[in-house]
C-alpha cells in the first residue's frame, strides 16, 4: 500500500517527512484562523453589531477584540515560526522567480502582522490607528489573501 501512495518504505525516511508535514500544518492552520477571523469580523461581526445601540455595540466589539487579540498574537508567532522552518526546507532553490514571489509573500505577510498589531496592542500610540479599524482590517485582509494566492503559486512553482 505504501508504494502505491508513494510512500517511503521505511521508517526512518517516513520520519523525514514528518517535521515538514508537521511545520507546514501549523503554517497553514494558524494562516486559516488569522485570514478567517479577520473574514469573520469583516463579513459578520461588524456589519451584525449594526442592530445593537452604540453603547452595546462598543461593548461587544471590546469584548470580541479583547479576545481576538490574542488570536492575532498566537497566529503572528505560529506563522513566524513556521514560516522560518518552511523557508529553510527550500533555501537550496537556485535565485529566481521563485525567490522573488517568496520575498513579495514575506513582505506583505509583515504588512499584514504589522496592522494587526497596530490594531490589537492596547496602547494609546495607535489609537488613531484603531480610529479607522475597519479600513485597516479590509487592508490586513487584502493583503493576506495576496500572501494566499502566492502561496498557492509557489506550492505549484
């Protein structure tokens, strides 16, 4: 059965396999609950908490952001932490198109953690920056579909 799968037939090769399956997982899940939590808040939350008077509202959404905060935070370091991981798995690629789309997935990736701490940090430094919470959000939420979609395309590259 091993070999129709193509399957390494013996242990320890099926154990190399194992950490870039396990680290690629990690990446993929935490890139899920980030991407789709932001979905959730956009799609949702946000334009649901409409029906409820200002005062409920604020008090929703401070509850729901308290929370999430720590979602953020969890994913930022499992994506860094996976990603480092995964990028060591390809450092031998030769430089070309493949290096530059990673690098464009990078940046934006830091774009994207970087408003998302600028709007989850409870420091009053960014509140303007939380003044304008959903135009940010719809940035972050952008730009993290473009990392998806170069995601996609390096997995085929």
């Amino acid at each position: 059965m091993r070999e129709a799968v193509g399957l390494p037939q013996n242990s320890a090769k099926a154990g190399h396999f194992m950490l870039p399956t396990l680290f690629q997982w990690i990446h993929v899940g935490a890139a899920v609950m980030g991407v789709g939590g932001m979905g959730f808040l956009l799609g949702v939350l946000l334009p649901g908490s409409q029906v409820l008077d200002p005062a409920q509202r604020d008090l929703l959404l401070q509850a729901v952001l308290k929370r999430f905060r720590w979602v953020t935070w969890s994913v930022i370091g499992l994506l860094l932490a996976s990603g480092l991981y995964n990028v060591r798995q390809v450092w031998e690629v030769p430089p070309g198109t493949y290096w530059t789309w990673l690098k464009v997935k990078i940046a934006l990736a830091l774009a994207v953690f970087l408003i998302s701490l600028c709007l989850t940090v409870p420091l009053a430094a960014f509140d303007r920056f939380r003044e304008r919470r959903q135009f940010w959000l719809w940035t972050a939420f952008a730009l993290a579909l473009a990392v998806i979609l170069i995601s996609a395309y390096l997995r085929r590259a």
